[in-house]
C-alpha cells in the first residue's frame, strides 16, 4: 500500500518567540554526553573513492556501522599525525576524542572548494542584512514554496518562532533564488552542482554498506532525478531568559542525506546518540553529513535518521550554518528497497509519497512525521489511502 501524505491544515493562533519551554524542549539545554566531537564517526572521502579495494571495502563497512549507530557523521580529507589516530578516527570502530588543531584538512579532494564554502557565506550575510522590503516577496511564505525566507520553522504550524532566520531555495532540477543579491544566485548555482555530487556519490557507498549494489538506492530513488534544496540558517546571539535558546527544535531531516557546514567557531548543532546530546564540533574544512527520514524508509529501518536540533549561545556571537539536502523527486513512492526485507518481519515501512509536503507542514516533533509509513502505525488522518488499481497512489 502506498500512503499519500496530505499536509494538516495550518492553524490561525498568531506565532510567539520562545527559549524553548513549549513542544518539550527545556528551556535550560545541555550539552550532554561527550561535547567534543570527538566520538562522532568520520570518514575519509579519499578512502571511498581512491582507496585501495581492501581500505575501501574496509571504509564502506564503516560507514554502514555510522549510519546505523549514528546516522551522523564527519566527512573530509584528512592527514593525521600518527597512525593510532589513522586507526580510531578514519575507521571509528573505536572512536577516540581527537583535537582537531592536529588535523590538516584537504578539501579540494571532495569537490566543494573552501572559497566556495566562503562564497556562499558572504551572499547569505547580505541577504540577511537586506531590510525586509527587499526581501517581501519571499517573506513567510507557505512551506513548499520554491522561495522562502523567514524566523524558525514554519511559525504559523509551530506557533512560535525560533532564534532562527533562514533562506530556503530549491536548487535541482530548477534552481530558484531570490534576485538580491545578485551574486547569490552563480553561487547557489556552483554550490548546489558541486555538494549534490558529493551526496550522490556518499549514496552510492552507503548502498553498497547495505550489501546491494552501489547504485541500487539510485535507482529505486531515481536520484538522477533527484529534488534538492539548499538552506541557509543564521542564529542571533540569543537574548532571551536562561542562558541558551532553541534555533531549531528537536527533529530528523525529511530527505534522504544532508550536507551541513557552519560558518566560524561559534558552534551550536547538537545530535542526540544513546539517549544523550553531543554538541557536534566539526574538524577544519568538514561537512556533517545527516541521514533523514528517507533513508530510514529505504534502508528498512537498518540506518537510522538522526534527531538534531541547533541551539543559541548569549553574548555576542551569532552562528550561520548551511545546508545543502538530497531526495527523490517529490512524486517518487519513497519505500523499502525489496532485498532489505528482514526475516520473519518483513517491511517495516509502507512506501509514501509527499512526503515532505507533509513534514514541511506539520510541528517538528523529533522523528513524529514518520510515523505515517511505518507499518505498525495507525494512519493518521492527515493521511489519503489513495491507491489506483496497480497500487501507486492517484
């Protein structure tokens, strides 16, 4: 059966600013857990692409053990000093705290230059400097717009709006961007290319960590195809009660894979592993990479979408991140590939179709929006059971 996911009517109660007390989430945050970074899984991209067969079969296997454990990781080109740290940090069986001044980061290797990455940030800062006039076409708009720029979430579904301003665009098939500043959009352009590239090929690695073929996932996904989106998100020194506040709630990433860089050393993005919050502090030069809920979908339940959520220091220091996300299409049926079937259980996933409409329009809830495909679930009754006769949803 294929589930198509409707998006809830929004409601009308006017949007309201919080530190985070409302939907669960404390107003006093920790850190929790280890908050160096330290145990958080990296990869070596090199490795998965011009590794020889033993470091890279060894690499893959790894990367399955992250998104299972994890479904959150670092990934770059690194040089370590000593082959200890080789040994813990590139294969992360056992991972260790690492102190990333010993690290030096070749970022050519994965495509995505640094000048790129520093491109991207300053047209991100004009635009967010631009008075809202400028900037009213795309202000608060609804949630699948092409163009959007706001605070927090969706305020008019969440009933609040976070310390968060964001610029969301659709990058692929059809880039959209706003016309001010008129430099944002050759950079958009460049950068949507080249960090789509680096999250097909992770794609294909992680497909073969599922013991399928390296471009199953592409295929049942149709990913050459794929929709894309780039946001970027910038977090006001925070300067409400308590000592931090929420820039975004608790939640898993709607689409199959996520590239993420911050901007400086202000950090902020935490996950949650084993019941507790690490604050996530990247290496130089490297992305987080953050498995979402269509990848939970495809891969049966096996590699798990990582709950996140960024929080918002005091003082003087503001925060920018950038984003850059891969899905299918969104008229694909996103659903199980059939060899990950598991004995005696079968499915855990009904496929699903809109379902970021859905997502997009619903309270972030950690990972409540994927309830609606799992099997065992109720459907909701936001849900259409709209089926042809051939079974694919009308």
């Amino acid at each position: 059966m294929v589930i198509v996911a409707t998006a809830s009517p929004a409601p009308h109660s006017p949007p309201k600013h919080t530190n985070g007390e409302h939907n669960c989430h404390p107003s006093v945050l920790s850190t929790g857990g280890n908050d160096d970074g330290g145990s958080i899984p990296v990869v070596d991209f090199s490795i998965l692409i011009n590794g020889t067969a033993d470091q890279r079969s060894q690499a893959v296997r790894d990367l399955g053990r992250a998104c299972e454990d994890w479904g959150f990781f670092m990934v770059g080109t690194y040089h370590p000093v000593s082959s200890a740290v080789m040994h813990h940090v590139l294969f992360f069986l056992k991972p260790i705290a690492v102190n990333a001044s010993i690290w030096h980061a070749k970022v050519i290797n994965h495509g995505v230059p640094e000048d790129l990455k520093e491109s991207m940030v300053e047209a991100c800062k004009e635009l967010f400097s631009l008075p809202d006039e400028d900037k009213a076409e795309h202000l608060e708009t609804e949630p699948m717009a092409p163009i959007r720029i706001g605070s927090g979430f969706y305020s008019v579904v969440d009933g609040a709006r976070y310390w968060r301003n964001y610029l969301k665009m659709f990058a692929h098939p059809e880039l959209h961007c706003p016309e001010t500043p008129a430099k944002l959009r050759d950079v958009a352009a460049e950068y949507s290319v080249k960090s789509r590239a680096l999250l097909l090929q992770l794609a294909k690695a992680i497909s073969e960590s599922l013991g399928l073929d390296g471009g199953r996932i592409s295929e049942a996904l149709n990913l050459d195809a794929c929709f894309q989106i780039l946001v970027g998100n910038h977090y006001p020194a925070y300067t409400g009660p308590g000592d931090l506040g929420v820039g975004l709630p608790a939640h898993s990433d709607h689409g199959l894979l996520t590239l993420l860089f911050q901007d400086g050393g202000v950090d902020g993005l935490q996950v949650e592993h084993d019941g507790e919050w690490h604050l996530a502090k990247p290496l130089p030069g490297a992305f987080f990479v953050i498995a979402g809920d269509q990848l939970e979908i495809v891969s049966n339940g096996r590699y798990k979408a990582a709950i996140h959520r960024a929080v918002v220091g005091g003082g003087e220091q503001e925060r920018m991140s950038f984003v850059s996300m891969v899905s299918p299409s969104m008229d694909t049926v996103v659903e199980p590939v059939p060899e990950l079937a598991r004995e005696g259980r079968g499915m855990e996933f009904r496929g699903v179709r809109d379902y970021m409409a859905y997502q997009q329009s619903n309270k972030l809830e950690a990972k409540e929006a994927l309830s609606i495909a799992r099997v065992e679930c109720a459907t909701p009754p936001t849900v259409s059971n709209r089926l042809t006769d051939d079974g694919k949803a009308k």
